[in-house]
C-alpha cells in the first residue's frame, strides 16, 4: 500500500528504523485493528496507534465521559462531558492522523456478538475493566483465528500479554489461550472495581503505550511478541517482570475440555 507525499514526512521517522521501514509502514497502514474500550487503556492505546498510522480503528464502548474519566482517559478533555466516548475518542483521532479511519461501536460487545465484530479486523486490542468482556473478547478472539493483545489494571499494577491461540509455536505445541492463563474469572465481588478501589492515572499510560507497542510490533513485524509471556508491572518499585506462561491441554478452547466450551 503506497504512502502519500505528506505520509511520508509524517512517518519519517519509522521509515528510517531499519526493523520497520517502508513495507513495515505499509502494513500498518493496511491494518484493521479493533480496539475494545476508549477508557484509560483505551486512550493512549488510540492515540499511538492512530499516530503510527494503523489505517483503520475500530472503537467499541458503550459507555460516556463522565468528569471521573479525565484523571486518565486523556483522550476526552472537559468539553466531552456527556459524550459517547467513541465519538469522543474518533473526534481526538481526527485531529491527530486524518489518514486514519475510525469506525465508532458505540455499544457492548458481548458473548453474543463478539465473533462476528471481531471477523471483520486483523487484531484484537482488549483494554476493556471487567471480565465477562475480557472472556468474550479472547474467546472469540480464539474462534474467529485473530491475535489479541490484553491488558489489565489494578491499583498500582498492570499486566500485558499476547494471545496468538490459533496458532502453535515452532515446536508444534498449540499457543496457550487466555484460558490456559485465567481458567476462570474471579467470584463476583472478589476483585474491586476501579471506582471502589482506585487507580493511578499514569499507570494507564503506562499500559496503554505498552498495548500500542506490541500491536503495532506485531503488524510491522519485527521483535518478540508476548506470545506465552504476561507482562506484570509493579508501579510502586518500578519494576517489570516477565511470567512465561504455557498451553494447558485441558483448556477449554483448545484442549480436552474443548466440547464443552
């Protein structure tokens, strides 16, 4: 896919990273990504890839911009109280890359609906804050054969990592799922939402530049994908770690539990 003169100038500076380049470019300009929550992983996760040039976005939220939001949603300022936040978040695209194309869902996905919305883009970026979604997202993630880059917050900590499960590595093993990391989600009750437990508002940058960096990795292709590995981030030590992680041939997507699902 050809860069336009002024593209050129805009993306100069991935044009001359030897890992990334030209054709790098082009395939970020091709890419259909679909992001899951315009909310505090949501809005760094938007804007770098929206700078970066991914060609098309794909925002569903069903939720508005309350006064709350802005201690990390930067993507919505004072101006967008009251708005949808896709409409919101696609007005801040806008402004930033008009070589992007944003498509707003402003509603929820869900179990019901989540494959076929998710047929439709080459990746899944989950930023989504409780688990029935994530759950619905990675599991059709699995069954419509897309990657999915997820994260998750909590009050001074962040996770992240790559679910490529309808592949195997190079070993022929299948690639685990997000099943073979979280069997379950947690009882209802037992882990606080944000608005009861809190969140650090940088720490949502932090994660949500992190979730760029691994989609837009693994549409340019080059580096090491969190395929097996989560991410954890400790913002009170600063400190990163790494927890490998495998497939559990009892899972219910592509182990033995399989008919079940």
């Amino acid at each position: 896919m050809a860069l336009a003169p002024d593209e050129i100038e805009r993306y100069a500076r991935h044009l001359v990273l030897a890992e990334v380049g030209g054709p790098g470019q082009a395939r970020i300009k091709a890419a259909r990504i679909l992001v899951v929550g315009a909310g505090g992983l949501g809005a760094p996760l938007i804007q770098y890839l929206a700078a970066a040039g991914i060609g098309t976005i794909g925002l569903v939220d069903d939720d508005t911009v309350s006064l709350s939001n802005l201690q990390r949603q930067v993507i919505h300022g004072t101006p967008d109280l009251g708005r949808p936040k896709v409409e919101s978040a696609a007005d801040a695209v806008a402004r930033l890359n008009p070589h992007v194309s944003v498509v707003p869902l402003p509603f929820r996905i869900d179990a019901d609906n989540a494959v076929d919305l998710i047929a439709g883009y080459d990746l899944v970026a989950d930023g989504s804050d409780n688990f029935a979604t994530r759950y619905a997202v990675s599991d059709a993630c699995f069954r419509a054969r897309r990657p999915l880059v997820t994260a998750a917050l909590g009050r001074f900590d962040g996770t992240l990592t790559t679910i490529r499960a309808h592949e195997t590595g190079p070993d022929g093993t299948p690639n685990p799922t997000y099943r073979c990391l979280f069997p379950n989600p947690p009882p209802p009750g037992s882990v606080p939402a944000c608005a009861e437990a809190g969140v650090l508002g940088a720490l949502a940058g932090v994660m949500g530049s992190l979730m760029a960096m691994e989609v837009i990795r693994a549409v340019a292709g080059f580096g090491e994908p969190l395929v097996g590995r989560l991410l954890m981030v400790d913002a009170r030590a600063m400190r990163f770690e790494t927890l490998s992680y495998g497939w559990d041939p009892e899972n219910p997507l592509s182990g033995s539990g399989a008919s079940a699902a």
